[in-house]
C-alpha cells in the first residue's frame, strides 16, 4: 500500500509539473514582447517527438528529426531593417541546465541547423538557431538588398542570440549562466565573427572548418574551373585520374608521420610532385592510372597558393589529400562552382548575367575591395573575447575539399602575429586543433567522431567530445589540450564497432607515430614539436 501511495503521489506531482511547464510554454507566445518581433507558436514538444519540417525551404534538405528530451518550441520573426529579417526558433529544455547555447549555418544559407539544436537541447542548452536572413540554399535573395546580405554577414546571428538571451530568461524567469555556440564552415566563421565584433555573446565558442577570409575563399573556390577548364578539354581530369592522383599523394606523403593508413596527419608536410604520375610515352589514349603533362600542371595549380593582382595571396592552396571526398570532385567537375557563382551573381556584382567561367584576378581584388559588411571576417585581435574571459576551440579536418584546412594555421599565425602572443599565451583562450583524415566539418577516413555534432559524437566525456570540452574550459578553467578522436569500422554510425581512435593535436604540435605499439591505439602516437 505504501508503495501504491507514494506512486499516486509521484504520479499527480509529476502530471502537475508537466502541466505547468506546457502552460508555460503555450503561454509564453502571448507573454513575449520582443522588440519588431512576430512570434508564430510556442508548442510543447514531448521527448520521442520526432519533428518535421514542412515550412523549411526544400533546398535545404531537411531530414525529420527526433528529439529525446522535452522542450519548449518557439518560432517567431525578427525583423532587422524595413527590407530584411530572420526567422528563428529557440528550443527551451524542461531540464535546463542554466546554459545558453547559438547553433549556425552553412554555404549561403538560409537553412537552420535543426540536427545541431537537438543535439544541444538533449544537452539542456537553451538553444536557439535562425535562418541567417533568407530561406534556402541559393544566393538569389542576396540580389539588390544589402540589408540581406548584412544580416548573411553578422547580424542575424548576433540578433538571434540577443532576442534568443531573452526569451530564455523571459520562459525561466532566470538568466542563463553561459553562453555558448557550436558551428561549422560558414558556422565557423559566424563563431569568429562573434569573437571578433560581438565579444559579448558567448563565454565558449566552437568554430569548425571556419570559412574565414570568406571574399576570398569565394574568389579561390571559384577558380579551380580557371585550371580545370570544362569536362573533355587538355587541363580537365576524369575522375579515376583523380582517384590515381590520390593514390600517387598518398604514395609521396602517407608515410611523413611514421604510418601508411591513407591519413595525412600533417599534410602541410606534403610537397606532392605530380609530374611522377606522367603517363610513360606509348601509353594508350584514355589510360586513367597515369596523366599527361598539361593535366599535372592542372594539379600543381591545385596544391599551390592562389595569387592574384600584384602577386598578393588570394588563397592558401588546397591540402593534398581530400581528393577522394568531393561529391563527385566538387571542385573538378569541369564547371564553375555553384556557391561562388551565386556570390558574384547576386552579391559582387548584383548582375544574374554575370558570366562565372570569366571569373579572374580583377574579380578577385574587386570582390575583396567590396567585402560587404565586413563579411571577410578576418580580424586577428580576438582581445575582447580574451578579456572577458571567453575560450575558442577551433577545428579543422584535414581532408576538408570544400574549405582548405590551410587557411586554419594561417588565421591562427595572424592572430599571433596581430596579437603579438606565441601560443604559450594564446592557450589561454584560443586553441586549434587539426583533425586528421576528416573532409568537411564531418566524414572522413580518420577518427572523425569528435562531438562536434549529434550524428558525430561518440562520447561526452570532454576529452572526445569538442562541445563538452569547451564547457569544461569555461565552467572549470581544464584546457583541452588534444582532442582524442573515433573511428567507427565501414564508417558507421556511433555505437558500431570501434575502428580505431586518434588524439589530434593542439596547433602547432602534429601528431606522429611513435612506431611502437599498435597503430590503431592514440597512446601510440604523440603530439611532437
Ligand atoms: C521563410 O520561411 C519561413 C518559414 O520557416 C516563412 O514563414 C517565411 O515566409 C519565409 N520567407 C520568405 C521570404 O519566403
Ligand atoms: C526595429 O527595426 C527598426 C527598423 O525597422 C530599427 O530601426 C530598430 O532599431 C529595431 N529595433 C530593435 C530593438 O532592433
Ligand atoms: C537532467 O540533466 C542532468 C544533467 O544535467 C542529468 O543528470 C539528469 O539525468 C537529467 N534528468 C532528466 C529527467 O533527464
Ligand atoms: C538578467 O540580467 C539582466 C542584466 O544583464 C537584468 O537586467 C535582468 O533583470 C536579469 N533577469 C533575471 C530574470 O534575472
Ligand atoms: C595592383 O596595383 C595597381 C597599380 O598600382 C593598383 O591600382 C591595384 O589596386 C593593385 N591591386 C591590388 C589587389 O592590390
């Protein structure tokens, strides 16, 4: 009988909290008053949910997603000038932990990170995530309003963590204790943008893959149609040479950090000489192991530093060894590339007519010129962020064949160099690390589970997993000072069977085989100097 009680009790103390907090969240659409807001829904959303996403533009591909917590959904709009505004979503915990977090974006969009806020919400972030200003995957809205663009650039992060910091705190009746973001790719440069400009938002930033010195990496992912000319023509490489390509990169270079797996730890390490792979005369046309004369100086362009007008650096070159992750070589598809056409089209020159296979070095100094509302996102004095005490965690994977991991250790040089900091200090609130055999934010031949998304996680133990590092930095001063990486056997999903886990690296220490031990275990390898 006591038993039975004592879960009657339980029972009804329990249906009274969960009715109080759905009224609380069906209540808090009429209770918001936000400024130039218009607040579409609150709804309770149960754990086991899983959401859908009709009213999401179909570019971006969203996928349902489950959620395994209970939260409070809210979606409104915001609106930033009179010709633009973002649309958001903040997800609101019923066991919040205090802490606040903003996902990002990608490419040019228009997309909200819906995987990422399920992964923080189940995580009890407060968590908010908004459209960046326009909807969908294309360049198109940016044509003719600035406004747009602007909000592309800076703003609409910014004010979704403004407005988002008061919804949370107007549903809690509390402040958030911390204040967190976790992006990738043109996330990872909305992350240093708010380092740089908006200091205030967070206390620990996660920016993967950072599309940083973004005028430019548009100019460099534009120009590789510039070197491969179109599918057929002398410069233009099949597919199966690419793939020999990497086979002969990796025949040059697998072994400079002590193990042949088919990862280059350090691939700024790799001089590839591709005039190796030169077919031997007699070779009979169409043979696909071998490339001629013409087609190696096409992938010597590739792997060289991109210079523009007057012999400045446009671009660092792309990193060897990512050959075999474009989807199909995304780069060198014998065809402009999408998302810098769309830059130049509808941002650069406001002109849809604007030819991409003319696309050049006066293309290249004048879009840089232009740097619409400071988009470039390049500043190296992160010295507000580091005064008040907030810590970065960066990373790149070193397979990337979108954003070519080069230009992480370059963004990070020139923050010491503005700084005036060796990395000794630099620790203190800024740290990079070089995740090997990894491709765009996720993927990869490598130990590539690093938390750095829900579908990427194969621990929150802080040690293995990029968000919880960075809470742990924060909220108990531990520093990571590797980040110990997993790898799943036939690329499967966390919870498969372990392939094989790997410490990486904090920059500018790489990691290297010790040559004891088996390969497959992280303490055989060490982060030298
Ligand atoms: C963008 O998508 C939202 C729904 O997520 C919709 O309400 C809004 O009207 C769309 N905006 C435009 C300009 O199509
Ligand atoms: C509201 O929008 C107007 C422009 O439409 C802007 O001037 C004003 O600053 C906005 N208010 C806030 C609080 O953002
Ligand atoms: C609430 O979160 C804490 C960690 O912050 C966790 O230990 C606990 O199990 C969670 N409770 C529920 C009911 O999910
Ligand atoms: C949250 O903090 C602000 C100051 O940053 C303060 O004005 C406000 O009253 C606080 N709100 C709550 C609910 O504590
Ligand atoms: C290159 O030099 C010319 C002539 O001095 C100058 O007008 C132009 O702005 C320079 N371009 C760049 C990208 O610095």
């Amino acid at each position: 009988m006591r038993f039975s009680l004592h879960a009657v009790l339980f029972s009804s103390f329990a249906a009274a909290a969960q009715c109080s907090f759905q009224q609380q969240c069906s209540k808090l659409a009429s209770k918001l008053k936000v400024d130039n807001a218009t607040v579409w829904f609150a709804e309770y959303v149960a754990a086991g949910t899983t959401l859908s996403f009709p009213d999401t533009d179909a570019s971006c591909g969203q996928a349902p997603v489950a959620v395994g917590v209970d939260f409070c959904r809210v979606a409104l709009h915001v609106a930033t000038s009179d010709r633009s505004g973002i649309s958001m979503e903040a997800w609101l915990p019923r066991n919040w932990t205090g802490r606040f977090l903003s996902t990002g974006n990608g490419g040019l969009n228009g997309c909200l990170s819906y995987d990422d806020m399920a992964y923080t919400v189940e995580l009890g972030f407060s968590t908010v995530g908004a459209n960046n200003g326009h909807n969908g995957t294309a360049g198109t809205p940016f044509l003719n309003n600035a406004d747009i663009v602007e909000d592309f650039a800076w703003r609409s992060v910014h004010t979704n963590v403004v407005v988002g910091k008061q919804i949370s705190a107007a549903f809690y009746h509390k402040n958030h204790t911390k204040s967190y973001y976790l992006g990738c790719s043109t996330g990872g440069r909305q992350g240093f943008k708010s380092a740089q400009s908006f200091p205030e938002d967070f206390d620990g930033i996660v920016a993967g893959a950072p599309a940083v010195d973004f005028n430019n990496l548009n100019s460099w992912s534009g120009h590789f149609y510039s070197l491969t000319g179109p599918v057929g023509s002398p410069t233009y490489l099949t597919p199966d040479q690419w793939n020999a390509v990497h086979a002969d990169i990796m025949a040059q270079c697998d072994g400079l950090d002590g193990h042949m797996d088919g990862i280059l730890e350090d691939p700024t390490l790799c001089q590839y000489r591709p005039e190796a792979l030169i077919c031997p005369p007699g070779t009979p046309a169409g043979t696909s192991t071998c490339i001629t004369g013409t087609q190696a100086g096409t992938v010597r362009g590739v792997f060289s530093d991109l210079y523009g007008e007057n012999g400045t650096l446009v671009y660092p070159r792309m990193q060897p060894g990512s050959e075999l992750l474009g989807t199909p070589y995304i780069y060198y598809a014998g065809q402009p590339f999408q998302f810098a056409a769309d830059w130049f089209q509808y941002v650069v020159y406001n002109n849809p007519d604007w030819d991409p296979t003319t696309l050049g070095p006066a293309d290249y100094a004048y879009s840089d010129a232009l740097n619409p509302s400071d988009i470039r996102s390049w500043s190296g004095d992160l010295g507000a962020a580091q005064a008040r005490g907030a810590k970065i965690l960066h990373y790149h994977g070193q397979q990337d064949q979108i954003i070519t991991s080069s230009n992480s250790p370059r963004y990070y040089n020139h923050v010491a160099q503005t700084m005036n900091l060796p990395s000794s200090a630099l620790d203190d609130f800024y740290r990079f690390f070089r995740i090997s055999g990894m491709g765009h934010c996720t993927g990869g031949p490598g130990a590539t589970f690093i938390g750095q998304g829900r579908g990427a996680s194969a621990s929150l133990d802080p040690d293995q997993n990029v968000l919880t590092a960075v809470v742990r930095w924060v909220e108990e001063g531990k520093a990571p000072d590797s980040i110990l990486g997993t790898a799943f056997v036939d690329g499967a999903a966390a919870g498969g069977q372990v392939a094989f886990q790997r410490r990486h690296c904090k920059y500018p220490l790489r990691n290297t085989y010790t040559g004891k031990g088996d390969p497959n275990d992280a303490d055989s390898w060490e982060c030298v100097v």
